[in-house]
C-alpha cells in the first residue's frame, strides 16, 4: 500500500469517527434532557418536548401524557398554562417527576377538563415514586359542571403548589400519601379509606368536607391526624380507627364495623351516634349529641 492511499484511508476514518463521535454527543444530549416542556397551544406529541417553543424540529410536547411517555426518573415536566383535555394523571408507569406551570399570556393555571368531560386526578405511581407539583396552579375541572374525583393508590403526591378542584368531589384512597399544601376543593368532599395496609390518612382532605360524608371501608387500622368536619362519618372497619383531633358531624355517626373508633378530642354529632354490638367508640374530649 502506497504511503498517498494509507494517508486516504486514515482520513476517511478519522471523517467516520468524528461522526460517530457528534452523533453520540447529540443522543448524549437528548438522553440527558432534564425539563420536557408541555404547551397546549403550539406543542405536539410528536416534538421531543425538548423546547418551550417549535425550534429546528423540536418543540414541545401537547399533553401531560405525552410528556410521561418519556420522562426519566428526576426530570422536570414544565407545562404552560392554559386547557388541557385530558385528566391530571400520574399512573403506574409514571416516574419520579417535578411539575411546574408557568403563566402564559394572562393565564396562570393549567386546567385539565378530562377527556371524558369530568375532570380526575388519579396519584398511582410506582410505590418508591414521588410526584411533586412544584410550583404553579393546577385546576381539575370539567366542560360543564359535574363531579370531579381525587384517587389516591400508590407512591407520595407533594402538592407545594396549588392543586385546585371546580365541582364536589369524590376521593378515594387506598394506599399512597399526600404531604405539602391541602388541596383546594369547591363543594361538598364525599371520601371513602380503603387502606390496604395500616397508616395514617387525611392529610389529602380539607378540614371541612363541606356537608360532605366520609366512609371508612372494612380495610387496615386506619389514623386520621388532624380534626374533622364532616356531614356524616360511617366506620365500617373491623380494624381500629383513631381520629387524633375533634371530630364534629352535622349528620348521623356510626361506628358499624365492629372495630374500635376512637376520637382524641371532642365530639360533637348533629344527628344520631350508633355503636354496633361489636367494638367501641371512645371519645376522650367533650362529647355532645344533639
């Protein structure tokens, strides 16, 4: 081999290396992405989500869903504010992630209407999974008025920004927990606890359920920490159920499921108190049945 075709092929695989070397750097760059932008106005779910706006083939991605598609544990989902019709989900496959909303021209929530015209928000992520909304308002609201639904069933929702609901709503929890601000709900708040293991609850609801009622199913020991106001409270546990504040109901209390119901502070019971044959209910404050 002459020393002018040696001088060739090694130019033309230090061309190939160089290549491969960029292409390598530009898939380094994308595996590495750390915030995936959400716009309902100008995004789509083909973009890489990359972008807050459309740029040399990337831009940002157009739902919440299509954001989770290929978010990495640690990564930040930054949506615009603005409407979304889809629900405010974070399901099974969902990794650890940090939500941000950012206003856009004037608007300063991201309201998520569901798809199916009633607006939920279900917190099912993996159980070592955490979902934190960082910062901005997220509304969970309807076309027309209806019944929105919080659902609780695995890993830890942080809400340190403001997770808000338009119509009464339904909650449901069986596993999972809820820490940072309280949601903020409109109407009457109807929850149901179905622990699948013993724990505490309540840091998901507000202090008043509005006249709503709240059901604990025959499920684990279950502890509420704060004090309640409730229209009705129906105890169907076989297990302990403690309420470590005052506990005032507007309606009827029963105790049926035969476990323990235990209140740390007052009672006071607008309608009637029941005790099934089985079990017991303590109050250790002032106690007061109208």
């Amino acid at each position: 081999m002459t020393t002018q075709r040696l001088l060739q092929l090694l130019s033309r695989t230090a061309l190939v290396v160089a290549f491969l070397l960029a292409l390598t750097g530009v898939q380094g760059a994308v595996a590495q992405q750390t915030i995936i932008y959400v716009s309902s106005t100008s995004g789509a779910d083909a973009f890489d989500g990359a972008t807050a706006n459309i740029a040399g083939g990337s831009g940002p991605k157009a739902t919440l869903a299509g954001a989770l598609a290929v978010a990495a544990a640690g990564n930040t989902i930054s949506i615009e504010a603005g409407t979304y019709t889809e629900n405010f989900d974070f399901l099974a496959a969902a990794p650890s992630v940090s939500v941000t909303v950012t206003a856009s021209g004037g608007v300063t929530a991201a309201t998520f209407t569901g798809a199916a015209g009633n607006g939920s928000s279900t917190m099912a992520p993996g159980a070592d999974d955490t979902i934190t909304l960082s910062s901005g308002s997220v509304v969970v609201s309807a076309p027309i008025a209806g019944t929105s639904a919080f659902t609780l069933t695995n890993g830890s929702f942080v809400n340190n920004g403001s997770l808000s609901f338009a119509h009464p709503t339904t909650l449901g929890v069986t596993a999972g927990s809820m820490s940072g601000n309280t949601a903020v709900y409109t109407g009457a708040v109807t929850a149901t606890y179905n622990l699948a293991a013993a724990g505490s609850a309540g840091s998901e609801l507000p202090a008043s359920l509005g006249g709503g009622s709240l059901t604990i199913a025959d499920s684990e020991a279950t502890t509420f920490g704060s004090a309640l106001t409730a229209g009705s409270v129906t105890n169907n546990n076989t297990e302990d159920v403690t309420f470590s504040g005052a506990l005032t109901v507007s309606g009827n209390v029963a105790n049926a499921g035969g476990g323990s119901l235990t209140i740390s502070g007052d009672l006071a019971v607008g309608g009637d108190l029941t005790q099934a044959v089985s079990g017991s209910l303590t109050a250790s404050g002032t106690t007061v049945v109208r």
